[in-house]
C-alpha cells in the first residue's frame, strides 16, 4: 500500500455495476482503495470479505450530489484492519485519511457482524478522527449493528457536518467498541468526543452498544448540532454520554460503569 509504482491498479475493484456481489475474497495492499462505488452501483452485496491495508478507504462510495449517491448496500460477516495502523503517506487528503466503509449519501445500507481493527493514526498524522463507518453527505437510513471495533480513532458516525441532515434516521445497535488502556496521549485524549458520534442526523436512534474507552476518550457516545428525535436507549458505556453545540438526544436504561 505504499508503494507509488501500483502499475495501473490503484484500487482492488472499482465499479458502477448494479446488483453486483463480492464474497469469499481478500483485497489488501492497494495504493489507493479497496474498494470504489461510482453512482449506477445500486444494491450491492459484500460478504465474507477482507480488506486490509489500503491507502485510502477500504471500501468508498462516492455520491452524485448531496443526498444522492449508492443505495442499498450490505456488508456483514467481514474484516477490515490494518496491520500497523493506517499509513502516514499523504495520497491527496492528508495522512490518516482512511476509513473502513465511507458511504457519501447514500440510502437503506446495512452494516452488519464485522470486525475492523486498528484504525487509530499516531498524533502526527492530519486526520486523527477518521471514523472507521462513515455515512454523510445525505446518507440517510443506515442499519450499523453488532459489529466489533477495536483501537479505532471514532467507530461510527452518522453525520460529520453542521449542515442540514448530513444524515438522517438509521439505527447504530449492539456493537462493542473496545480501546486498549493508554493508546492515546494525554493531549489527544483531551481533544477528543466520542466512539460513536451522531451529528447533525436527526431521528437516529443508538441502542445496545457497548463502548469501553478504557480512558481513552472524553465521551462514549456524542449528539451534536441538529439531533432531533435522536435517542440513546440501553447502551453501556464506561464514558458519559453527551451532546454539544445545540444537539439533543432521549435517553432511557443506559448504564455508566467503571472497568
């Protein structure tokens, strides 16, 4: 994954294909990314894959225009890491410009049974917040459920922007986020949110979850800018949950504990 010369392969798969289904396969080392989703590629299926180490995303897809991009993706039962983190060569973006799934706008995907691992950028790095699933730019309906991730700089976020439903509804449920004890400085950690982060995605409902920051992060689970309708039921956390900036959750049975 850092070697320039990619003689004409930057990425594993890169497509438009409608319907299209990868299973049983393993892409790693690619320059660029895993995996590329131009607009046309609707539906589309991914099991039992594993992508590792890749320059960029691991898995992209890009948008035609704000709330109009890839619809109907599924990715379950599958591995997403790196071996030693994600690498520090700037490839257009910044260094630790990386994510797991990054979906730009898109509708009704489902994230499901996977495991990412090693996301987490060293303090150097421009990106030091990459979240490992991505969904924004309009996203809207994402089911994101009993995945595990493991030392990831942010697991999930729905929503990155203060703009008017960088994406809307979805559900985040029964996914453990798991941190080693002392992988972040004491600075990072003093600029850090959460594991899990729901911004400007109002309606969206985050239940189940299991985040043990083990001290890493200020925050477990953030509500930020417009969260309305948003609710947080049932999650169990060794971080507080919060908002900022004018976000607003429901909150019922959560339980803050000490490992």
């Amino acid at each position: 994954m850092n070697n320039p010369d990619y003689r004409g392969a930057p990425h594993g798969i890169w497509t438009d294909a409608s319907g299209l289904t990868v299973q049983n396969l393993t892409i790693r080392d690619f320059y660029q990314h895993g995996i590329v989703l131009n607009p046309g590629a609707e539906s589309l299926t991914f099991q039992n894959i594993r992508i590792l180490d890749t320059g960029k995303q691991l898995i992209k897809a890009n948008p035609s225009g704000f709330g109009d991009g890839v619809d109907g993706g599924l990715v379950e039962n599958s591995v997403f890491a790196y071996t030693e983190g994600p690498p520090m060569i700037d490839r257009g973006g910044g260094t630790g410009y990386t994510n797991g799934v990054d979906v730009h706008a898109g509708a009704n995907w489902v994230i499901r049974n996977n495991h990412f691992e090693n996301f987490h950028a060293p303090d150097h790095a421009d990106h030091l917040w990459a979240p490992v699933v991505l969904m924004w730019n309009g996203a809207r309906d994402t089911v994101v459920e009993n995945n595990r991730f493991v030392n990831v700089d942010r697991a999930i976020a729905f929503g990155l922007l203060d703009r008017a439903m960088d994406h809307s509804g979805g559900v985040i449920r029964n996914n453990r986020v798991d941190y080693a004890e002392g992988l972040y400085s004491i600075q990072r950690r003093r600029g850090s949110d959460g594991a899990i982060i729901v911004w400007s995605s109002p309606g969206t409902i985050v239940e189940g979850n299991e985040v043990f920051t083990r001290g890493n992060l200020n925050r477990s689970i953030e509500f930020r800018f417009d969260t309305s309708g948003a609710s947080a039921i049932n999650n169990t956390v060794d971080a507080p949950i919060g908002t900022r900036d004018g976000g607003s959750y429901e909150g019922s049975g959560n339980r803050l504990i000490r490992e």
